[in-house]
C-alpha cells in the first residue's frame, strides 16, 4: 500500500469546497467511487489480497450452503424453476462449491437459474473463469435487476460492507460524525454542529442511555427491504452471513483490514477494505416488520454444525492425505471454533423466508440439509 492515494486528493477537494463529509458517503467513496473505489479496482480475496472469507478457507463452506438451498426447494414444493442468487460473489468459489453439491439432486440441479449480483468488473471475469461450466448464469449489478420467480439469496459478507451512519452522543444531542481536514490538511473525524433532531426518539432505550462520548452506528433499511420483500413475495429464503452483533447497542465498529492487518480507515482511501459489524436485531426488525417470516440469528459455528460440516469434514479426510487432511481440520475450527482467528461465534447466521416456512435447516436441531453429500 502506497503513502497516499489518489481517492485522498479527490476526496480533500470535495471536503475543502463542500464541508466536513459524512461517514456513510466517506465509506461509500472509499468502496464504491467509479475510478478508485476498493471495490470496483481489485481483486481482494486471499493470501494476496487484503482478506480471506469463508468460502476461500474450506470447499465444505459452500457444499453445505448449496444443500440448504436444496432445503428450501424442498420445503416450498420443489418448483420447476429455481433462482440461487449471490451477493458479492467473490471469486465465484462459494457459488462453485454449492453447485458441485447440488449435482447430486438432478431434478433441483436442472430447475436452477444462477444470478451473481456483482459490480467489481475484476471479479467478474474471475467468476466468469471459476463457473464457466455452469450453465443458465447471468450477471447484475443490482438484485432488482435479476428476474421474479420462487429461489434463494445469498449473502456472504455483504452487508458489512453497506455504507453506515455514525452518530455521537454529546450534550446536545446525537450529532452526525463526519469526516474533516485539520489545520494541517489530514484527514479527521469530526461531527456535525448542529444534533440530529429527534433522533433519539428511533432509538432503542440501551443506546439511548449511553453515555456523552458514545458512537451509534446504523444503516437505512433498504438492501435487507429489498431482500425480505422478495422472499415475501416470490417465495423462498434469503440466507445472510457476516460478523456482527445480536443486539443494538454503542460502539465505534468502523475499521480498515489491508493486507491481513487492521490499519486506519482514513489512512488511503480506496486502498484498504472499509467495513463495520452488522447490527443482526436492526435487520431482524426491519424484516420482520416487512411481514417476512425470520430464523435466528444463530453462531456460524452452532449453524455449520447442524448443517454435518463434521460429518463433512471426516468424509474428506477419509479419502486425503495426511497433510491435505491437517489442513482440513483446521479448517474446520477456524470456520465453526471460537477464540483468535476463528468465525465460529463473531459470525453469526440470519435467515428470512416468506411467511409459510416455519422452520428451516440449521436453526433448530434437526438433520442436515440433505443426507446425500457430494464426492
């Protein structure tokens, strides 16, 4: 990563003409700006890359995705067309490995439709080379833009990466935080002079008792609206993964990872991965007040499990060797174990459905997704 950046110079003339900035349109200019945005200019992913996701550690990931994608075919009576929609798809590997699972279900595996929801150009020509195979698979840039039908969303680490809206608490009220130059041009956090009026009327009553100091962290409504409509609507589920909390509550979850390390996220705009944790009870509120039916949230780790990601994993290792079997087990608990390093419990696992699905694979403890598990 270079010193400076060139988001860093447009990004000071805009403050420099227009004022302090918020953090939502900070956050939405270092991911998403036509030229230099991190997500429209780089391929992120990996040991290279600034970040490794779940699909990038372990095949079983994605297998066990697919066959609860198969679940929920079942579970509203099996139609004759089937749309598996991905969110920021990535390399393509997660989509990949839910397919190779899917293979074993020929009459799902001839109903599908796979639509990737992807605006990074770069990883788009990776997943057009990981799927290539694949037939009835379309590209969007937009979820609104894949067609109507019954069928499952996916959404792997997406929502951290939706712009947020940071307020402080101060005497006067909520105020929102922005970004600013100090004396010497750098770029600052700073807050808005004036609070934000009746703000703290939306609020619930644990963040409305913290103390002058505090940062609340929201985001609008409209993506997790989009995809509960859409699954009241046209039948199906949609299945969200990401690091987060269960409960609404203060904190300052704004952060930048490059290269594996956390750095600051006003250091190089554009050259870092901006994120902050998802607020799991804001989303469970918003869908369900939609008329979607919600399951969870549960712990990745607790969601795999139900799922045979242990069943999985010996199966594997039965036919590896014993170096290829190491890295499966330890793949295993980086993906369902606590502690440093693993996901197991800082991610958890949000399901939304259309009304009539009462219960779905990994919520409960019921049996895996499918018995049948690919070679």
């Amino acid at each position: 990563m270079t010193d400076f950046s060139p988001l860093q110079s447009e990004l000071k003339k805009l403050i420099t003409s227009s004022g302090p900035m918020p953090v939502w349109r900070y956050m939405e200019m270092c991911l998403t700006h036509p030229e230099h945005g991190y997500y429209v200019s780089r391929d992120p992913l990996g040991r290279e890359g600034d970040f490794t996701t779940a699909p990038e550690v372990s095949q079983m990931f994605g297998e066990l995705l697919g066959l609860w994608a198969a679940s929920v075919w079942k579970a509203i009576g099996s139609p004759s067309v089937f749309r598996l929609i991905e969110l920021g798809p990535g390399r393509g590997t997660m989509m990949a490995d839910a397919l190779r699972a899917l293979r074993v279900l020929p009459p799902l595996y001839q109903a599908l439709s796979i639509h990737l929801v992807e605006i990074n150009p770069v990883l788009r020509e990776k997943q057009k080379a990981t799927l290539s195979n694949v037939r009835n698979l379309a590209w969007h840039k937009h979820i609104d833009e894949v067609p109507n039908g019954p069928g499952v969303i996916l959404a792997n680490e997406y929502f951290d990466v939706l712009p947020i809206h940071q307020m402080v608490k101060r005497e006067t009220g909520w105020h929102e935080r922005t970004v600013e130059l100090d004396s010497h041009g750098k770029l600052v956090f700073g807050a808005a002079p004036e609070p934000t009026p009746r703000f703290e009327v939306l609020l619930p009553p644990l963040v409305r008792a913290a103390p002058v100091g505090a940062v609340f962290e929201w985001r609008p409504d409209a993506e997790i609206m989009r995809l509960a409509t859409r699954v009241r609507e046209q039948n199906g589920a949609a299945l969200i993964i990401d690091y987060g909390h269960l409960r609404s509550d203060a904190g300052d979850t704004f952060q930048a990872i490059a290269h594996h390390h956390f750095t600051d996220p006003l250091q190089n705009p554009g050259e870092a991965d901006v994120t902050a944790h998802v607020d799991f009870q804001a989303l469970v509120r918003a869908a369900e007040d939609l008329g979607a039916r919600v399951h969870g949230p549960v712990p990745q780790g607790d969601f795999l499990k139900r799922l045979g990601i242990e069943t999985r994993a010996v199966g594997l290792m039965a036919k590896a060797t014993p170096e290829v079997s190491e890295d499966i087990s330890g793949a295993l608990k980086r993906l369902v174990g606590g502690g440093r390093g693993g996901m197991g419990s800082m991610f958890k696992v949000l399901a939304i459905s259309e009304p009539h699905l009462i219960s779905l694979a990994g919520f409960a403890d019921e049996e895996p997704a499918e018995k049948d598990q690919p070679e």
